[in-house]
C-alpha cells in the first residue's frame, strides 16, 4: 500500500513539476514527492517530523480545507516563510481520508493542473479506504489468535495463512509496546499507539508484520528465522520509537516507552505464548529500568521466574520479612544503597561511585541496614535474598522510591 500511495504522488509530481505531499486526516505524513521546484519550511518539516505543528494545522484549516469537497488555494503565510499551495482533499464517499499538496509558488499548478491533482487525491483517497479495511481486519484476525480460545486462535491462523497476512521466516514471536506514564489518557494513549504503528506499517514491506494497538498497549506478530532475529529487534526498536514519538506529541516529553519480544514459536496458533512473554517482559522492564527499554523475554534471566508469580499475594508471600522490614523503615536512600550495593555484586568501590557517596557513609548505610533487619551482607544466601526481594517489590510496586540506577 505505502508503494502504490508512493508511486502515485511521484507521478503526480512529474506530471504538474512541482513537490507534493500526501498527509493522512490529521495531517500526518504519508508520502511525498522528491523536492521538484521550490520547498519551503512547512514542507520540510512535515516530513521530518511526520506531523504538521499543531499551530500551522489551525492556520491550514482557517481556510475550510476540513470541509472542502474539491480544491482550494492557500496563500502564502503572512509571517512565516511557507508559500502558496494547493490542497485537495482526499475523500471516499464524502469521508475525509487525506489530503494532497502541491506547493504552487508562482501560480502556474492551479492555473493548469487542478483536474489532474483532484484525479490523484480521488485515486489515494481509495487506497486509503482500503488500507483502513485491510487494517480493521487484520486487527480482528490478531486479536483473536491473541484469544484464550484455541478454537478461535486456530481459525484465525488458518486465515492469516490463507491471505498471506503474515509471510517468511520459520517461527513467529510477538512484540509488545508499552507505554509507562503516570496518568494516561487511554483514549488518547490508544490512538497515538495507533498512529505509531502506522508509521512503522508504512515502512515496513507487506506480510512482514500483524499489528494490533489496544487502549494501554501495542502488538506486533513478526515471522522471524532465528530465536535472536535481529530484524525482530530491529522493527521493536522502530514500533517503539514512533509510539514513543506520537504519545510524547499528546502527553508530554515525560512518557517512557517499552518494547518487549517473546520467544519465537513454531506455530502461528501458538504466537499467544510469545504475546504472553512479551508482557511479562514488558512489565520488567518498565519496573527494573536496568534491563532497558528493548527487552527480550529469553534475556530476562531471574526476571522470568519473578514475573511468574501467579497472583499478588503470592508475590506479597515471598518477600523475605527482612526484605519487608527494610522497606518498612521508611528510608529510601538506606534501601538505595543496599540496592545498588547489591546490582553491583557487593563492589564497594563501585557502588561508592554509583551513588556519589564516600566509602565510610556506604559501610555505614550497609550496617545500619544490617543492624535494623538482621541480615549479613557477608553471607551469599542473605545477599541473594535481600537482592531479589528488592527486584520482586519493584515488579510489585512495593518499591520505587528511588529510580532503580543502571
């Protein structure tokens, strides 16, 4: 789809000899023209950014261009360095899809070309609807190979099979993107995971991926050839980087991303068992910040076993009562410091530096935390203890005082 879109606005370029951009309803980039006469700053910086300013899309739509059926002229902007323009937008079935621009700075594209560029917002605006339909149902076929219901997973794998939804590769393993943030939105969280995949879908080659976005998290179904597939990593890290990019939009500079990938499985019908690796995973990287914000599942080490607790008062039941009684102290730079220590496997010197402290306060807090609970930091089994019950309180929320230090 994001072929044809392309080879339709290049060759509308060619035709009228001027730039041109295709941008979805809200202004999104999708496709544009190599730079054909002249460009300006709001060309330029649309398809850098993928998005138009949200001041500039308030100017743009002074001018009707949400309401128009057919054509129309935009001046140039009276302070700012953008020139005139062309706009039509992309309609099927009188349903605003899109729109198509052609900078038009002396005049000459709108004197002889309008019929020829309303013919290729016409022809994009249909392409459009079916990749909304294409996409509408390959949500529906994932969300049901995602179902607990084996019936429903085999029917829908039988399916992408038959479409050819998903190609390539020997096995199969999920992805999942989420999102960490204090107070979400989740209809805007929802559609801003949304636009991110979309963005990756645009650039990645057809039956290379499933996607799916959710109100508080994304999946992706990749094929891939090897249980370390470094093009898995490689589409995790974009899916994650342009949610992360459309979320920040609505949400603020604060928003952090997470990508997770599950084991890769044999068959399609099984992918649910990646998806269910990729959360967990997810939710240990967004509660241990050490591990990263690109995760996989086999790389997880002990993290997989805590993530497995069944049930919170499972994961309350095997924290130590010495790990309870530290935190119950109330002193989140003592169980800082014994945290650190302890990531560090006991290296005093590099636990000093970690922390900015002098060597004589780390002895301290060290034996202050000793006396308070009554562990030995000199004896393995209390080390062990103590260190996972610090990383299941944080997988349980118990603990998060201090950001967890890399």
């Amino acid at each position: 789809m994001a072929s044809d879109l392309q080879l339709l606005i290049d060759h509308l370029a060619e035709e009228v000899g001027a730039s041109v951009v295709l941008e979805d309803h809200d202004q999104r980039s999708l496709a544009h023209s190599s730079q054909v006469g002249a460009i300006d700053e709001l060309r330029r910086d649309s398809i850098l950014h993928r998005a138009t300013p949200p001041e500039i899309i308030t100017w743009l739509r002074s001018f009707g261009i949400a309401h128009a059926t057919g054509p129309l002229l935009i001046p140039a902007h009276d302070r700012l360095p953008i020139l005139p323009r062309v706009c039509v937008p992309a309609r099927y079935r009188e349903r605003l899809l899109g729109f198509v621009w052609v900078i038009d700075a002396d005049g000459s594209v709108a004197a002889s070309h309008l019929g020829t560029i309303t013919k290729t917002a016409e022809h994009a605006a249909l392409l459009l609807y079916e990749e909304q339909l294409a996409q509408r149902l390959m949500g529906q076929v994932l969300s049901h190979l995602l179902s607990p219901s084996e019936e429903l997973r085999s029917a829908a794998a039988q399916q992408i099979a038959d479409q050819a939804l998903l190609i390539g590769g020997q096995s199969v393993a999920a992805v999942v993107i989420q999102p960490l943030v204090s107070t979400p939105d989740n209809a805007d969280a929802g559609s801003a995971l949304a636009q991110g995949l979309t963005d990756v879908g645009w650039e990645a080659p057809t039956g290379s991926l499933l996607r799916l976005a959710l109100s508080d998290h994304a999946v992706l179904v990749v094929r891939v050839r090897a249980p370390a597939d470094e093009a898995a990593r490689e589409l995790a890290a974009a899916a994650r980087s342009a949610c992360e990019r459309r979320l920040q939009a609505v949400q603020g500079e604060g928003v952090r991303v997470v990508a997770a990938i599950g084991d890769p499985f044999p068959e399609l019908q099984h992918v649910v068992g990646s998806y269910r690796q990729a959360r967990l995973a997810a939710k240990v990287a967004a509660a241990i910040p050490s591990t990263g914000d690109l995760v996989r599942w086999s790389e997880l080490g002990v993290f997989r076993a805590l993530a497995q607790l069944p049930t919170r008062e499972a994961q309350e039941a095997a924290l130590d009562p010495r790990v309870r009684a530290l935190l119950e102290v109330g002193d989140a730079a003592l169980v800082d410091t014994v945290e650190t220590f302890l990531d560090r496997a006991g290296d005093v010197k590099a636990a000093s530096e970690a922390l900015h402290l002098h060597r004589g306060t780390l002895y301290y807090r060290l034996a202050k935390a000793e006396r308070l609970v009554g562990v030995d930091f000199s004896n393995g089994y209390d080390r062990l203890t103590v260190h996972l019950g610090l990383k299941l309180a944080r997988l349980t929320s118990r603990w998060s005082g201090v950001p967890e230090r890399r």
